[in-house]
C-alpha cells in the first residue's frame, strides 16, 4: 500500500504564471509530505505502508513546426509530438521555468500540460537546507528508511539526454530539458556539499579558477565593494553562507543562519550577488581534469548564462613572456575525463561573444589596443592533460604533439571547462596567464611565482570581472550561441 499526497491530474494553461503556480503547489504538496511522514518516523510513529511523493511535470504535445524566431537557440521543439520533463525546486528556478513556459506557448500556440508525474522525489531531496538525516536517527531507524520511503536512484539521474544518447521507449514522451527532476536535485546537493554554499547563492556568471590566489583577491574585492553604498552588488557571500550586505542595506531572512566552516570545502565558492541573479560566482576548483568536470557537471543545472576559467598555464612558445595572456579559440583535449561522454573527436569550439568580450576586456584593463595588444595577449590553441607532470614524459613525444596542434599553452583544466560548457549548451570561455615556459628551461621556483602572483593576479580577475560587465550588457539570446544546440534539441535553455 502507497501513502501518498493528494494527486493532481494533469490541467492545461495558456499562461506561464498559471502553469508555474500548479508546478509550485504539486511541489509543495510533495515536499510536505514526505517531511511530515519522516518527521512521524523519527518519533516512532512507523508509516502503514510505502510513503511516496512524486515531483511535478510539464508536457507539450506540439502539432507542428514552430513560429519562433529560428535566430534563437533554445524555446521551441524539433517537431511534432508529445514532449516532457519532470521539475523541481520552483523557489529556485521560477524565474528560468517562467521563461521557457512563455517561450513554449509563444512559439507553438498549444497549451501546456502540468501535473502530478510517476516519477518518485527521494527523501533525501525533500529535506530542507542543512538538514541531516544521519543526525536525527539511529542506525536501526535509518535501515528502516529504505523500507518506507524512496532513496535517491542513479538510474534515473543520468546524462543521457545532455550526451545525445536518451532514448523513450515505445510511446514515452521526448524529453523538454537536458536534465531530470532527480538529476538537478542530486547536483544540488553536491554543489553545497562541494563548494560550501547554497545553489541559491550562485549567479548566472561563474569564474573557476585553479589558485587561491585569485580568490583571496576576490574576497578584498567583494568585502570592499559591500562597504560602497552605490554599488550594483548587493551581497557577498562566503563558504558557511556568511552573508555580508552592502552598506545601508537590512538583513535578509536566513543571513544570521551562516557560519564560518572549520574549514574550507573541497572547491570553495564566492558570490557577488546582484537581485536579478547576475552577479558572479567565482570558484577554485584546484588543479586538475576531474576537479574541473565534477564541479561543472554540477553548476550546469543551474543553467548559468556563462562560465569562464581564469587560470594559470605553460606558455609554449619562446616569444611569450611571465605574464602574458592566452585567449583559448581551440583546445587540445588530452585530460580524458570525458572521453565517454564526449568523444576527443568532437570539436569544441570558439564561441564568438565570448572571445570578443574577453579581448575587449583585455585591452580595456591594460589599456593596450590594436598592435600593441598583441605584447601581452596571444590567441591560440590551449592544450589540457591529465598528467601533471607532463615535463617528465620522454622526449620528444609532448613536444611534437604541442607543436603539430599549434598549441601555445598547456594546462590542466580549461578544455574539460570548456567540453563540459559545449556538452551542457553553457556559453564558455577561457583566459589564462602564463607562470612558466617550462620547455624553455623558465620553470616555476617559489621567487618567480611570488613575484608573478603579486604583479598579474589582480589584473588578471579584474580583466574576469569586466568581461562578465560585457556579457551582461548583452540580451540572453546572443550569448546562448546555436553553435551549441544539436539539430534534434530540447526546448529548454
């Protein structure tokens, strides 16, 4: 026997607003009572039965060809047929569902269907922020959670439909969005879980970088900019959800609940917070391919308008110097770690607004235009590895490969952000900066990188932050290139 929540059947709306307000309440519902339940269970009270809470869905059975502007990349469906996907967390995305129900009935003037879907919320997922199963029960009631309620299940949590692999079955529905309900449930709780903060902090611009030192020169930034009573940002937030208002502006409900961590998660996130949600959120995801692919994998539900990796890298060629820049336009993908998702022949490519926002950038901040800007800024192909210490390999075999791909930088992290970005159709880009020139016998010693660090980190996340000031100033449908949309897409941005 089942203990659910009252099942709403699926009705039809013509207004966004309408079919978000049933989407919220399905939710609530759901949410409700599982934590209801699980709050009886843990005061002995054993459910009669399975307790079960399914989330919500959206579906459009689209008749034809759609009316929208065939300029922009995401709001309509490939064709005719019935399309589907389950949603969650309407308080955090209702702003991002809004705006794809508006686009779904604009561009095919049929309604959309939401209600209650088969597909099960696991406990897990209904709990709220900061809420532990493990500390409120014994092991023997926790053996019983298995037993009463739904626990989260992998199977349906994969990416098969952002790897172009998902396929219905007979007679089920297409899918709407790169992402289940389940999916994004799960990479929330990762997100906090990885980088100490909540979802609901990160902004629609995200910077990772693989140093500390870009981050504690983005604290000072951040906790100076709250003391300016004008500024565009409203809050800074740090890991712990340590919330720091802008001078003259009250408190919000929850700033008093953050904390300080002892100490500082895996891959640490800050935020400078706008109301809209265009701020930007800067990460260190620390050094190597896995780190850069798990967060990304992550930060991609919550379908930021870009991301962009400011890092440090191995210049390659003799005529770069110790601080000089790197624009990416290709990548070398020798990182491997998502050779199964997204095969190395896949070409990752550049993205047109986000190349010409970064050199704008660079010339603004250096105040180098024209000829001169090439002194310090080089386009070029960046290579990725997996192994660290690539300099030991025998000769001349990285050598040869960097030379016959036209590289002229080596990292460890910037092809995998940006094949991610081209995996999860996020707009993507990356600038670095050159700390050694290893094949030129400049290796990084603890002098040259102090005196690096000091004379280019600040210029460097300045140049970060006035390309996001860039990106911002254009309308979401430029950014999102159709370069990264396959020919059979969801309708979801």
């Amino acid at each position: 026997m089942l203990d659910l929540p009252p099942y709403l059947a699926p009705a039809r709306f013509d207004d966004a607003d309408a079919a978000l307000q049933r989407v919220s309440e399905i939710h609530a519902a759901s949410v409700a009572h599982l934590s209801g339940r699980l709050q009886r269970l843990v005061a002995g009270d054993l459910p009669v039965g399975r307790v079960r809470a399914c989330y919500p869905f959206v579906r459009l059975r689209a008749d034809g060809a759609a009316r929208g502007d065939s300029r922009q990349a995401w709001g309509s469906v490939a064709g005719p047929g019935a399309y589907e996907s389950t949603l969650t967390r309407p308080d955090l995305f209702g702003a991002y569902y809004r705006e794809q129900f508006e686009l779904l009935l604009r561009n095919h003037g049929e309604p959309l269907e939401v209600g209650t879907s088969a597909q099960p919320i696991p406990l897990h997922f209904a709990l709220a922020e900061g809420e532990h199963l493990e500390g409120r029960m014994d092991a023997a009631l926790r053996q019983r959670l298995r037993e009463c309620f739904d626990l989260p299940d992998l199977a349906a949590m994969d990416d098969g439909i952002a790897n172009g692999t998902y396929l219905p079955g007979p007679g089920a529905p297409l899918p709407l969005s790169l992402f289940t309900a389940p999916r994004v449930d799960y990479s929330l709780h990762r997100l906090r879980h990885y980088t100490g903060t909540a979802p609901r902090h990160f902004q629609h611009f995200v910077l990772f970088t693989n140093y500390q030192f870009y981050i504690d020169q983005f604290v000072t930034l951040g906790r100076g900019l709250m003391a300016d009573a004008a500024g565009a940002y409203t809050a800074f937030v740090e890991p712990g959800n340590v919330v720091t208002r802008r001078a003259g502006l009250p408190a919000e409900p929850g700033d008093d609940d953050g904390a300080l961590p002892p100490r500082l998660p895996q891959m640490p996130a800050y935020h400078l917070v706008r109301p809209d949600g265009s701020g930007v959120s800067m990460v260190n995801i620390g050094v190597g391919p896995a780190n850069a692919k798990n967060i990304t994998d992550h930060i991609a539900v919550l379908r930021p308008h870009a991301w962009i990796m400011l890092g440090h890298c191995a210049g390659l060629r003799n005529t770069q110097q110790l601080g000089d820049y790197v624009l990416a336009h290709g990548y070398v993908r020798e990182d491997h770690v998502l050779d199964e998702e997204l095969p190395p022949w896949v070409p990752i490519p550049a993205l047109a607004e986000i190349q010409v926002a970064l050199e704008q950038a660079v010339a603004q901040v250096t105040q180098l235009e024209g000829w001169d800007l090439k002194r310090v800024l080089r386009t070029g192909t960046v290579a990725s590895t997996d192994n660290r210490n690539w300099e030991l390999l025998p000769h001349p075999g990285p050598e040869r490969r960097f030379s016959q791909s036209r590289a002229v930088a080596l990292d460890m992290e910037s092809a995998t952000i940006a094949a991610n970005g081209f995996r999860f159709r996020v707009p993507y880009g990356t600038l670095l900066c050159v700390s050694d020139k290893p094949l030129h016998g400049e290796i990084k010693l603890p002098g040259m990188a102090d005196s690096f660090y000091r004379e280019r980190v600040d210029q460097h996340l300045r140049i970060g932050l006035r390309t996001v000031e860039l990106l911002r100033a254009q309308p979401p449908e430029r950014l999102h290139s159709r370069k990264l949309r396959s020919f059979a897409e969801v309708a979801f941005r």
